[in-house]
C-alpha cells in the first residue's frame, strides 16, 4: 500500500477522467466541465514547476513567503530525502531545499515563530528564520501523521492517515487525543471558527488509495470531541485539504483532482486540475494548490 507504481498511478488518473459519486450525485470530469470550472473559481497567478511531489502549500501571513512541502520518494518511505522549499507571494522559488533531510514531509502550520511539519512518525519543529530544525518530535505508534493545523491558544493537532488517529502536542510529547472507527483515515484539519475541521480520506482504502465509501468532512468540539459531519461536506471525496476564505470552506479531492466550496447549503466543484490535488494553502484571496503528481504548485485568484 501507498507506492506510486506505474500501474497506480495510472489507475488514479484513469478514475479522475470517469464518473465520481459524491454523496449520491455522479459528477463526470470531462475538459468542458474542467473548463467550466477553473472559470468558477478564479484566474491562475502563477506556477512553480520541477518540484519533487509536492504535498502542502503554507503561508507565513506577515510577510508573504510561501512555504511547500517535498516528499520526493515514495509517501511512507524513510529516505532522508524529504525538504521544504521556499517562495514569495509573486511565484518566485528563492530556495529549492530551503529545510532538509526529512523523510516524507506533507502537511504544514504555522505557530509562532515555528513551522511544524508532519512527517511519517515524527514532527518537525523548524525556525522560520533559519530554516534549521530546532526539535523533533515523535509518535512511536503513528503510521503516517499528515496534517497539521494550530488553535489560536498554540495548541497543535496532526492528523494520522495511515494510524487513523489525531495527535496534539501535550507536555512537550505527540499524544493520540483522538480516534475512531468511524473515521480511519484522517487527512486535512483546519482550526475553524473555534472548532476542529478534519476531512476524511473514505472507508476501506485499497492499494490504489481509493475507498469503498467517499471521505466525509467533519467538524469535532474539543471540550468534547465527537465527529460530526458537515452537511454539504458528506462523502464528498477522497479527501485532501481543506482551507477557509471568509465564511467559505474550500476542500480537495486527491484521487479526482476536483476541489470544491461548501458555503451555506451549497457545495459545489469549482476546479478540476487533474489527479494529486493535494493539501492546498490560503492567503487572503489567493489558493495554493500542490499538484502532486505533476510536481507543480499553482496559486489562483479566488474571484469574490
């Protein structure tokens, strides 16, 4: 499980030209409706080619850098190879291997003067001045931490795909806060609005990534935590990221490449670049979106 081989890789991008169920409604990509939808969402302001799998895409607010995730290897291996590059807000790289000699890195937050970063069983604590890791830290039982989202009081959350739990640092130690059979693959989380939003990748997860049951966002208390499902965010997807601008919440699919708004009791698919449509970033108005298995990200316009 979880190797890019030819035939999987194949398989992903086969799926991501067909016909989708997404909670009861069959949604059928096609270059018209792709089309149709990059014009629902924005204008596309820039790419950053030749990167190497790109995952997550962060935003340091107060000045604008961009910070991206590398894998570059296979998502679970141990390799060494992993790195974090750096941007400006204008698409310019300014350093390829800005942090380095990680393993599998993906998903980002930062807090304070820190960037964390989930990296299979550890979670690295890097200096966003220097870009040196300054701490590491380990969660011997996780399989793949994720995601990593922060609350306002500096509380820290990593969601676990492959473990199927969701870890926050306590005491200065990752300890598993939450688990359940109803939730086996969290991917993307997002402190939102005093709550916990967690995106569910789906139910039963074959070798290819696809699941017998689409993933459902989620939205948990953490006075008391319990999963409860966004009602536009239903079976939506297998999926990935999931950001906020203003009252709308943005979510990607990786295995159809689709992302989609859920605002009010709406949802709908408002761009569809194609599979790997990983953990998207926001700032302000603008979407970043890692395109992983074309090793490019893209930062789009969101119009308003």
């Amino acid at each position: 499980m979880f190797q890019y081989t030819h035939d999987v890789i194949h398989s992903v991008k086969r799926l991501a030209q067909g016909a989708l169920i997404a909670g009861g409604v069959a949604l059928v990509s096609s270059p018209l409706m792709a089309a149709t939808a990059e014009n629902r969402l924005g204008t596309e302001q820039w790419s950053i080619e030749n990167l190497d799998q790109p995952e997550s895409v962060v935003i340091e607010h107060q000045t604008g850098r961009v910070f991206i995730s590398n894998i570059n290897g296979q998502p679970m291996a141990l390799n060494g190879k992993g790195y974090i590059s750096l941007a400006d807000q204008n698409g310019n790289l300014l350093k390829k291997q800005w942090a380095k000699g990680m393993d599998a890195p993906k998903g980002m937050a930062i807090a304070g003067s820190y960037l964390y970063v989930a990296d299979m069983q550890r979670l690295h604590i890097v200096d966003l001045k220097t870009g040196e890791t300054v701490k590491q830290l380990t969660a011997a039982n996780a399989k793949m931490l994720n995601d990593v989202t922060a609350a306002p009081d500096g509380t820290v959350y990593i969601s676990d795909m492959a473990g199927g739990g969701i870890y926050r640092i306590q005491d200065d130690t990752l300890e598993l806060w939450f688990s359940s059979d109803q939730l086996p693959h969290p991917n993307g989380v997002l402190w939102h609005q005093g709550s916990l939003l967690v995106a569910g990748w789906g139910i039963s997860m074959h070798s290819d990534f696809t699941t017998d049951q689409p993933g459902t966002l989620y939205q948990m208390d953490i006075s008391n935590p319990a999963l409860k499902a966004v009602p536009t965010g239903y079976q939506l997807g297998n999926l990935d990221g999931v950001v906020a601008i203003n009252d709308a919440l943005y979510v990607s699919d990786w295995i159809s490449g689709e992302l989609f708004v859920l605002e009010g009791k709406e949802r709908r698919k408002v761009l569809s670049p194609g599979a790997g449509l990983a953990d998207i970033g926001v700032s302000g108005n603008t979407l970043y979106a890692p395109m992983m298995m074309d090793n490019r990200v893209v930062a789009w316009q969101v119009a308003q």
